[in-house]
C-alpha cells in the first residue's frame, strides 16, 4: 500500500471510532430497526432478496447491514481495520448474517473468490481511489454474467468547488482534469468537526464522470441509466437547504448544479 492509501487508512480507522458514536450515523436507531439506505438508492438499486451481494467500501457495514434486512446475503470489504471491527460486532450483536473483509479495494481479488449477483457502493467512496479503470475491472470481476452494479456518489463537478465550510457561495477551487492526489489537512470529521484526528492530512483524487461510465464499459457492462441530481444526502456545502428529509439543495434564487449522480449497469 503506498503512501498516500496508507496515510488515508490511517484516517478512516480513526473515523471508525469517531462515526460509529456519532449523532451523524445514527447506530443507535439502527439497532432499533431504522435502515441507513436513503429512498433513491432503495427505489434505484432494483430487487435483492436471496441475492449475493457485495458492497465495496462499506465503512463499518451500516448500509452493508440494511441491505442484508432487506434479505440480500452480504458481504461487505474495506481496508479499515477498525471500521471492519465494528462492523462484525453489529452483525453479531445484532444477529444479522454477514461476512466482511478487510483488504485494500484494490487487491480484493486477493482474498475473495467468488462472483455475486449485485455489487454496491456508494456516497464519497470514488475520490479515495487513484485508478479508476482497475476499480471498473473489479467490478465488473466480482459480477455474475446478467449481475447488477449499482452506485449512488457525489457528483464529480461539485467536487470542483470550495469546502472549507465557511462558504456563501459557490467558489471553484479545484480542477476538474487531475491525476495527480489533492493533499487536505484534517482537522475533524465530517460526522463531528470537533473530533481530535492523529492523522494529520489526507490524499484525494478527482474521478470525472467519462472515466467513471467508460471504465464500467470497458470492463463488460452494459450502462442501464446515468442519473444526476440537483441534491445530496447531507449538508455538502454550509449554504445548502434540506428541502426535502434527507435531500440538501442549492438555496433558492442560486443555480442549481449536479451534486448527485446514479448509475446502474449489468454485466453481459
């Protein structure tokens, strides 16, 4: 694992900790019954019950969780040591039977052998990869010939703009065509901006969404839709307004721009 992977894991194992017990995720609610899938990715994602299903990225399994309540039969992978750790304790606490594996997304096909009728991912997992045709390899590796990939992710353009969380406005800051990592300091989490972090920088890169749709052809699927939304799942930008329970958009008299998109696939 290079550098900048390794200095990002280092970050994620302390989110883990921090979001698990954050008001952000919610975990006490879910234990009581609630789902963490929002209503577009559940309206979206198309039938799962007694459907394999892997979930790449899957931080500490929340989502991974709910989909096995909706009666898919999951795993789910992360390169988070602590966000796998507690993953496994809520599928055992709360007797939910899944399986997860920790491993760089990268070389998953290192520790898994098998191929599954959906694969999964989804919100603020794509700026952490560096290779963007690999990640459209694996998954079109680890889907069943007539197998579903569904995402649900932040829109590349609006990774464009300034979020250092004083903004009014829309202030473009960062390219669009970059192959080179960003370099950020970290101060907090986005679930609590007050947690102490040790890690004190992390790396991201800028996929775009022709490499995105293009890697998932190149790799054997067939696109079934590219949706794009004028909304997010939560506060994105310090200006943005909850409109609708669970959907931020631009406030009213500013343009709106694609802060979500969607893409379904099936393998041939």
């Amino acid at each position: 694992m290079d550098n900048y992977r390794q200095a990002n894991r280092n970050m994620w194992d302390e989110f883990a900790l921090i979001h698990a017990s954050s008001n952000f995720y919610g975990v006490e609610e879910f234990k009581r019954g609630c789902s963490s899938l929002d209503s577009l990715v559940l309206s979206e994602m198309g039938e799962v019950v007694s459907k394999s299903f892997l979930h790449l990225q899957c931080h500490f399994g929340l989502d991974t969780l709910s989909w096995a309540r909706e009666g898919a039969q999951v795993t789910g992978m992360d390169f988070s040591s602590e966000g796998i750790r507690i993953a496994r304790g809520l599928a055992e606490e709360l007797n939910i039977p899944a399986r997860f594996i920790c491993c760089d997304l990268y070389d998953l096909p290192e520790h898994l052998d098998e191929t599954f009728d959906r694969v999964f991912t989804s919100y603020g997992v794509l700026c952490w990869l560096s290779d963007i045709p690999r990640w459209a390899q694996i998954v079109g590796h680890f889907l069943k010939p007539g197998g579903v990939f569904y995402i649900a992710e932040f829109h590349p353009f609006s990774n464009m703009f300034k979020n250092d969380g004083d903004e009014t406005s829309l202030e473009m800051a960062y390219p669009y065509f970059n192959t080179e990592p960003l370099e950020f300091p970290v101060d907090g989490s986005y679930a609590d901006p007050q947690a102490k972090i040790e890690q004190k920088v992390e790396y991201e890169w800028s996929p775009r969404m022709g490499e995105i749709i293009t890697g998932l052809i190149d790799a054997g699927l067939r696109i079934e839709f590219v949706h794009e939304y004028p909304f997010t799942c939560y506060r994105h930008f310090p200006f943005l307004v909850e409109k609708e329970p669970g959907k931020w958009y631009m406030p009213d008299g500013m343009p709106s721009i694609p802060l979500t998109f969607t893409q379904r696939a099936r393998k041939e």
